[in-house]
C-alpha cells in the first residue's frame, strides 16, 4: 500500500460494540490452552472494538498502548520506506495479534511504539487489551517464559550492541592503518627528496666555486645565470615524453655529452631528458660559455639546477599529497562539521575511496560515472560515509582484489541515487531478500559479523528516509542507495 498520509488522526471508539465472554474467548488460538480463571480475568480487563473500511487502527512510530486480536475483518500492516508505505502483512485469519507485543518485555526508561501501521481494509472487529494489563498478565502467569523471552531480546540486543561496536572499532583500525600506509609513501618520498635536494645544492655551491676560480668574466658568468633561468623555464613547459621518447632523448644527449668530453654524461642526460631538454639546448649552453674548459662545470651547474626543481616538484608534489589525505580523513570522520546538513554525495564518495584506497589495491578498477549537476541532499554525512565504507568493503571483498568497481550517480525523480557496483560472482536470488538481516553473512567465520548491511539499511532507510535495493547477477551486482532530496517531514 503507498500513499498513506502519516499524520492522520486515529479516532476510534473503544469498547464498542462490548466484552467478549470467557467462552467466546476460547474460540481464539491465542488464549485456547487457558483456564477458566484467565478466561474469565481477560474478558473483564479486555473489550470489543469496531473499526471502519479504510480506517487507520495503529500507526507506526505512535506510542504502543495496545494489544489487538482480530476477530472478522482484513487488515494490511505496512511499514515507511522512504516516502513510501510498503505492505508486509494482509491477513483475514481469525485471532492473529499485532499492536504491543512486547509489553511484557521490562525495558526501564524505554518509550515502546508501534513498529508498523494496521489499517482496516474492508469493516473489522478486534478484541483490545491495554498494553499494561497484557504486559502484567503475561509477566504474572507465564514467568518462566518471559524471562527467557526477555534473555533471548535483551540478550540478542546486547550481542548487536557489542559486535557493532567491535566491528566500528575494526573498521576503525582498518581505516587508520590504511590512512597511515597511504600517508607513509608521500612522506617517505618527501624525505628521500629532501636529502636529495641537500646533496644537489652543495654540489651547486662547488659548481659555482669551480666556475668563479675559472675567472670566468662577469659579463659571461650574467650570461650563464641567465641561461640557467631560461633552461629552467624550458623545462617548466616541456612536454611529457613517453618512456620510449626519453629512452631516446637520453642517448642523445649522454652521446653529444659524450662527444665534448663531459664527466659523467650518462648520468646526467637521465636529468636533461627528464627536464625536457633537447641537442638544442646543450649546443645553446655550448655557445654561451665559449670557453671550452668551462662547459663541463657549466653543463654539471645547470645539471644540478634542473635536478634541484625536480626535486622541489616532488616535495611539493608529495606534501601536496599528504595535505590531500588530511583533508579526505577531515572530510570523511566529519568531526568538524554539523551533524546534520546539505551535502554534495560525491564529496563523501570520494573521500571514503580515498580512505579504502589500500584495500582497493592496484587489481581493482574504480570507475566514475558521476552526474555532477546533482543538487544536494540533507543528510548526516558520517553516517553515509559509514554506508559507502560498508557497501564498497563488501564489493571490493566479493571481487577478492580484481575486477572493476563502477560508482555512478543520477536523479531519479525526487531522489538522488548512488548505485554502486562490482563485477564479482554476484548475490544468490535465494539470500538477496537476507543480505540485510542483522547476523547474516556468506563470508567466512570471522570475516564478517553480518551488521554492516544491516546497519547501512537503518541509516539510510530510517535515519535518511531514503531506500537501499540489492540487484544482482554474475559479473554486474549493483546496491542502489536512494536519498530524497527534501528534509524528511517530522513525525
């Protein structure tokens, strides 16, 4: 059923038409094995309701007074998904029960609230029990039974409680050891770059010694330094050779090096090459220095100068990307942000890829196939970064490190859609309608506590409003994840 209006009153009368006596209560399945005495105490504490064709009888999320026993009539229970209610149950069985189910459940300080809304479909009549008298009842009379009921529900709560923060807690050292792997390889570059970059300046402090003791005149050594800032700026602008372009351009430079008698030529076309530098520029060094005995100290001078600002790039470059890391983890933790506000989806995407990046590995390929035009949606950001994190985990997981992860996004209607997908063996049909039940797992013992899916569905489904559908088939498995682009209305 859909289209149900969410803030309709319920206004039904209680007790009317009257009481049921002990002897129509036995016809019931629900009280049949009782006595005459609980019979007798039900009938007295219990009475009859009608309710209207169409009529709302119990709404989800309202406060749990009730315990119902259909006697005639066709009910449908629905449940929100979205802005959407979706039908669970429709029933006509005589003496099925719904409302508040576990009154008798002790559970201090906790408000109890239905967990789905009944509706009458065509004329129906109930037999109703508060809450408080079905709750003492069966606490009174059956204790043994409740309290292995109660075991089996607070025990079944607290096992979530503490896998769940046992699995936030391995996700959490997972992610962290994966943010300092990735952070350790830009360091360590910057480290290597910086000794580099020691050794190439006191080379150009000799060089340059060596070119004054040679009484290089002023006017040649301006003219040197001129050079050295033009060869740089060449440098800054060449093209990007391909491997087999450089593997050529560095044999004709090391050979015209070669041929003028350079030291360490080889060694140093690697560094000309690289800085874009052809048989042009070192004939245009040639004819600023003149001085034959001075091109070789001036080649190394400029040598050591192109080295110095590759060097510089890959400082940059890699304390660039350690700023970019900072700032995926910044994003993706929201520790600095609003629990609650207007997001762009691709911003948590990317930052949660970032901070998977070591569990994507080099075997998977991640596609893009972003709608960047997408208005944003209200949200709580870390709480669908944790969605992300647990679908793409999962997808990455089932490729088992090869194949390729596709991320696309649209709007569809009144909804922005995330689907993200994987190539891997795909979801059986018979455990797709399982995959987000609380505990439930395909992985191996102690790979998985099968919360994470389960966990994603109430963020986005209760927490956002929004919807998650698994679709799958060997090589294509697809999570569509739909969030409504309106602030869900209060409720």
């Amino acid at each position: 059923m859909s289209d149900i209006d969410a803030v309709e009153e319920i206004e039904l009368e209680p007790c009317e038409p009257g009481k049921l006596t002990p002897a129509e209560l036995r016809t019931l399945f629900l009280f049949e094995k009782l006595t005459d005495e609980q019979l007798t105490w039900i009938a007295d504490h219990g009475c009859t309701q009608h309710v209207a064709a169409g009529d709302l009888v119990i709404e989800e999320g309202a406060p749990a007074g009730h315990f119902f026993v259909l006697l005639s009539g066709t009910v449908a229970l629905t449940r929100r998904v979205g802005q959407d209610d979706v039908q669970t149950i429709r029933t006509e069985q005589r003496g099925v029960y719904m409302g508040a189910t576990q009154a008798y459940i002790r559970d201090e300080g906790l408000e109890r609230k239905y967990m789905a809304s009944m509706r009458a479909l065509d004329d129906s009549d109930f037999f109703v029990l508060t809450a408080e008298d079905f709750g003492w009842m069966m606490r009174e009379w059956f204790p043994m039974a409740i309290h292995l009921l109660e075991g089996l529900t607070l025990g079944m709560r607290s096992t979530q409680a503490a896998i769940s923060e046992r699995q936030r807690l391995v996700a959490l050292g997972a992610l962290s050891a994966g943010l300092m792997h990735e952070l350790n390889n830009p360091a360590a570059a910057a480290s290597r770059a910086t000794g580099a970059l020691r050794q190439r300046v006191a080379g150009m402090r000799h060089k340059l010694g060596m070119l004054a003791a040679g009484k290089v005149a002023p006017e040649r050594l301006d003219a040197l330094v001129e050079l050295q800032e033009d060869v740089i700026e060449r440098a800054a602008k060449a093209p990007t050779l391909t491997a087999m372009q450089a593997a050529d351009r560095e044999d004709e430079l090391g050979d015209w090096m070669e041929e003028h008698s350079v030291t360490g030529g080889w060694d140093l076309a690697p560094v000309f090459a690289q800085g874009g530098l052809d048989i042009e520029c070192l004939e245009l060094i040639k004819a600023k220095v003149v001085e034959p005995g001075l091109l070789d100290q001036a080649i190394h001078w400029i040598g050591y100068a192109l080295e110095t600002e590759q060097l510089m790039s890959d400082i940059e470059d890699a304390t660039g990307r350690v700023s970019s890391l900072v700032a995926s983890a910044k994003q993706y933790s929201q520790l600095d942000r609003a629990a609650h506000q207007w997001i762009d989806v691709h911003t948590g995407l990317d930052s949660t890829l970032v901070m998977l990046g070591h569990k994507i590995g080099d075997g998977v390929k991640v596609v893009k196939d972003y709608d960047r035009s997408l208005p944003q949606v209200p949200a709580h950001p870390a709480e669908l970064n944790q969605v992300w994190t647990n679908i793409i985990d999962n997808a990455v997981q089932a490729m088992h490190g090869a194949g390729t992860l596709t991320i696309r996004t649209y709007r569809e209607d009144d909804h922005v859609v995330v689907s993200i997908g994987d190539t891997g063996p795909g979801v059986p049909e018979e455990l797709r309608k399982r995959v987000f039940e609380p505990f439930f797992t395909t992985k191996a013992v102690g790979e998985g506590t099968g919360l994470g899916l389960d966990i994603s569905y109430r963020i986005v489904v209760n927490g956002h409003g929004g919807d998650i559908v698994l679709k799958s088939q060997p090589g294509d498995t697809k999570f569509l994840v739909s969030l409504p682009l309106a602030e869900q209305a209060s409720r």
